[in-house]
C-alpha cells in the first residue's frame, strides 16, 4: 500500500520504518526541515534503539519530506502521528492534529483512509470526519478511524513489530478493511470498535498503568514509615495473576511525554462532562509529590543546599530513550539551582536536550566519576545500565561525603552498606 505518515516524532517515525519492514511504501512527512534532512541521510533525530537501522535497511521503501502535498495527493492511507501536547489547564492542543488535517483536505485526490494515532480527546476523531468531510478540495470520500498508539519510548521499534494489539476505531466496515490491509503483515490481535470507544481505550489504558505507578509509591511511602520493604512487597503483589510485576516498581514517579499529559487530559475530559474522576485526581497528586521526595529526605541530611556540590545521574524520563518531557530530573535540578546549589550532571544521552533548557547553569560531565567527583551528595534519577553496573566504592572514593539519594532503587541495600556509603533510595529500609 502506499502509506504516508503525518509526523516523524517518536512515534511517526517508528510507525514509518516498520510499515516499511513489513513491506509498505511509505512517506513520512514533517514540518520540521532538519529532522528531515537528517533523515534523508539516514540519520535519526531521536534516540531510540534499532530504529537507525531500521530506517536505512528499508530506505528503497521509505523516504521522508517536508512535501505534504506530494505525499498526501495519492495515499490510501495517511497516519496522523503529530504531537497532541498539554495546555495549561490540562486540555489537549488539537492545533496540530488540525493543521494535519487541513493540509489533508487540502490534498487528498482520491479516496483515502485518516488513520488517528496520535492520543486525541474522546470524540476528536468524529469532529475530524466531519470537517474533513466538509472542507475537503476534491470530491473523494475520505474516512477517519481512531488506531491509537501504546508503544513505549526506549522500546518502541519492538513493541510497534510485536505490539500486544492493534486498536481500530472504525465506522464503516469498508475503513476496517483497509486498516487490516496495513497491519495484517505484522500478524497482530486486532480488537475493533467504534472510534470513541477506540480513543478511550487509549487514555484507560495508559491512565491504568499511571494509577498502578502512583498506587504503588503511595504504598512505598507507607513502608518506609512502618518499616516495611517495598521490593518484597511488589514481588509478593506482583506474583498474583491478578495484579501482575509490571509497573510495580517503586521510584520518584512517572515523566515523559505521556503519562503527566494524559491522566490530567481524561480528569479535564470528565469535568467537562460534569463527572469528578477521583482515582486518577489522586494519581496525579501522588505523583507531584513523589518527584521531589529526594529533596525532602536530602534536606533532613544536610539542611539546604546552597553552595553545596551536587551531582545528579540520570536525566531522561526513563532509560532507553534521549526524551527528558516531563522528566522528573528537571524539576529536582530547578530546585537545586534555585536554592543555590552547584549542578553537575551525567546522562549517557540526554544532555543535548538538557542544555537546551538549563544552558551553561549545569556542568555537563562525559562521565559518572566525574559528576560525583568532589560532590557533597548525588542523586539518581534514571535507572541507566551504566548506572546500575556502577562500582558503588567508586562514591565512597571519590564523593566529599558519600551521600545517595536514589530514585530509582538501582543498588542492593547491603552492598551499599558493605561500600561504606550513605545510601537513601525508595520504599525501602534505610541502610547507613
Ligand atoms: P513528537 O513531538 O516526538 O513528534 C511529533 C512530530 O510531528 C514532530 O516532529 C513535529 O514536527 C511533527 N508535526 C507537527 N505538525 C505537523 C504537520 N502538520 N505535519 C507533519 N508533521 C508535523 O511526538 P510523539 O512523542 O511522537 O507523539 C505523537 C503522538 O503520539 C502524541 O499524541 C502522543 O501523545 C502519542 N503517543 C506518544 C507515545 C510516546 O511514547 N511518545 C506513545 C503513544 C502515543
């Protein structure tokens, strides 16, 4: 089939490499000129495992444009993958989606399937037909269909070829025919719906997996008061069928570019329709908390930080992916610097875009022993390989006073103890 796909951001660009493995021609498109030029030259502008390869494996099938024009006009099905971000008040700014659609009708020559795979408020998808239907420049019948999205950054190349389903919104048996001829190569479970019901799997879904985050940080701070171990206690929870391991493990909360956007998208959803959704209001609050409970326990250790050296590991949202959205790092780092502290940073690929924001502020280190070399106390923040494997005496020789805070629980507590350092993480008995 020839396939474009409106976006080259994390998930269009993943979307159009494997549609072209799985034998589609396919033209991705974006706004962004660079991105695009990078990708001509076979070079990806995110970091996401496999995906290079991927993309310069299959370059006879796939190719990349700013020309929307040129790749709508003849398509038989154009993905819309544009970034669906946060408004102030929690809503969704549509301003994308609607400028993808405009130059869609703008185009569009002959009939077409809209495939919306970015994560867009219950209903969009059918304001969306009828606008398309509406302004549309030549008299083709073009059908929108919801096909949301679950992978996740870090692993996105695997979880598109092998994802656990393939969700389609349809209204028409004809728009589910053409969907299944896109996805039929890659040998999925589908589960086909209406569009609205499709559009709100996507949001239960993924607010699921933030309530079981915020649920289980909730339960960590409770352990550390009662002087329980929350690793013992997610293993024993997580062996229940019922409940299962995944998304069990305790830390400073959830970030990126999804779980914050979209659990307050659904609470603003529901309270435009007049219904409180009490337990997902109390995931996000749990969640604003728990990012800066290392500062808290930093503070009763050493009072404030100013003029203190601190060295933060791990910058990223999650390990994996060069994506610091929402990343709880950012808002730790804030108030280190606001309360006079000196920053040094390490993050094996994240420190490109952490310059863009927190420019010459920060000292940017090439390694791990030189972010803590010197330091008074060091925080971790994402649960990086290289931080995990890191030789824990390395903080007791090197540190002016060996103190951790972890986020991510990435060391045994005895071995922290054997290495002679102070070592506070989450959830978990404090070993000094
Ligand atoms: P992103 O910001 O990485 O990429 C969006 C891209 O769209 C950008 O490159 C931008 O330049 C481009 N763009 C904007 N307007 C355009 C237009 N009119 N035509 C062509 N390109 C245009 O965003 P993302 O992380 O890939 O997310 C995209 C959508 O998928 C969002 O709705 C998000 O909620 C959803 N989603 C994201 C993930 C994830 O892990 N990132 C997972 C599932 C779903």
């Amino acid at each position: 089939m020839d396939i474009a796909v409106a976006g080259a951001g994390y998930v269009g660009l993943v979307t159009a490499a494997c549609l072209a493995e799985k034998g589609h021609r396919v033209a991705c498109v974006d706004v962004d000129i660079e991105k695009v030029m990078l990708l001509q030259r076979g070079m990806s502008p995110i970091y996401e495992p496999g995906l290079e390869e991927l993309v310069r494996k299959n370059r006879e099938r796939l190719r990349f444009t700013t020309d929307y024009a040129a790749a709508y006009r003849r398509a038989d099905v154009i993905i819309i993958a544009v970034g669906t971000p946060e408004e102030r008040d929690g809503s969704v700014n549509l301003r994308y989606v609607w400028e993808a659609a405009k130059q869609i009708a703008r185009t569009v020559e002959k009939d077409c399937v809209v495939a919306v795979k970015s994560t867009v408020p219950v209903g969009t998808g059918d304001e969306l037909a009828r606008w398309i239907a509406e302004y549309r420049k030549h008299p083709v019948h073009i059908e929108v269909v919801a096909n949301p999205e679950f992978l996740s950054q870090g692993t996105a190349v695997n979880d598109t070829l092998y994802a656990s389903r393939i969700v389609l919104g349809v209204e028409s048996p004809h728009a589910e025919k053409v969907m299944r001829e896109v996805y039929d190569p890659f040998a999925l479970p589908y589960v086909v719906t209406d569009r609205k019901s499709a559009e709100m799997i996507k949001y239960a879904s993924n607010v699921f997996l933030a309530l079981k985050i915020s649920y289980i940080n909730d339960i960590a701070n409770l352990c550390e008061i009662v002087d329980a171990d929350i690793e013992a206690v997610a293993e024993g929870m997580g062996m229940d069928p019922r409940i299962g391991p995944r998304f069990l493990r305790a830390g400073i909360g959830y970030g990126g570019s999804c779980f914050p956007k979209d659990t307050k998208a659904l609470c603003h959803l529901a309270s435009r329709c007049g219904y409180e959704l009490k337990t997902v209001r109390a995931a996000i609050d749990v969640n604003e908390k728990q990012k800066l409970k290392l500062i808290e326990k930093a503070r009763t250790y050493i009072g404030d930080f100013h003029g203190r050296e601190a060295a933060v590991l791990g910058l990223t949202f999650k390990p994996g992916t060069d994506d610091i959205r929402e990343a709880p790092a950012l808002a730790n780092i804030a108030v280190l610097l606001e309360e006079g502290a000196n920053v040094k940073v390490w993050d094996p690929v994240g420190m490109d875009n952490v310059k863009r924001i927190f420019a010459e502020n920060l000292t940017y280190c090439a390694t791990i022993e030189e972010a803590i070399a010197n330091a008074d106390l060091c925080f971790i923040f994402t649960e990086w390989p290289e931080i995990r494997q890191f030789d824990l005496c390395q903080y007791a020789a090197l540190m002016k006073t060996p103190l951790v805070f972890d986020g991510r629980n990435c060391y045994d507590l005895e071995s922290a103890r054997k290495a002679g350092i102070l070592y506070e993480s989450i959830g978990r008995k404090q070993v000094g």
